[in-house]
C-alpha cells in the first residue's frame, strides 16, 4: 500500500504553530511518530484517537521517511 502524505498532512501557521498535523485534527506528526517510536501499537493509537486512520499513521511515516531521505547525518 502506497500512502501520498500530502493527503493527509498539512501545515498552516494557524493551526498548532504551522506545525505538521493530521488534516482536520490538531493532532502534530510529531506526536504519532513519538508514540511509535515508544512502542505504542497502531491499534492502542486509533483507541487513544478516533478520528485517527490507519491510513493517516502511515501516511505520518511516509513524511518522516521522505523528510529525512536527503538529510546528512553525522554520527
């Protein structure tokens, strides 16, 4: 399944400081991708928020991905 991001993610400055959400929530990007980060299942997540999709945690993954895909790192 291939998920298009910007379908499901926006960033207006009126909105939670311009900063990434899921569009039509206030739910930041940042946040899904925390939780994930920490363990938390895909499944504990859509219970947590009801207005989630599995679609739009997967789309949250696909902007971190392609938001780091020309980033250099430095160890």
């Amino acid at each position: 399944m291939e998920i298009n991001w910007k379908n499901y993610i926006e960033t207006n400055p009126k909105i939670m400081f311009g900063k990434p959400v899921l569009i039509g929530t206030r739910i930041p990007v940042d946040l899904i991708l925390e939780k994930l980060s920490m363990g938390e299942k895909i499944e504990q997540l859509l219970k947590s928020y009801p207005s989630l999709k599995k679609e739009s945690i997967y789309a949250c993954l696909a902007f971190a991905s392609e938001s780091v895909k020309n980033e250099v790192v430095s160890a």
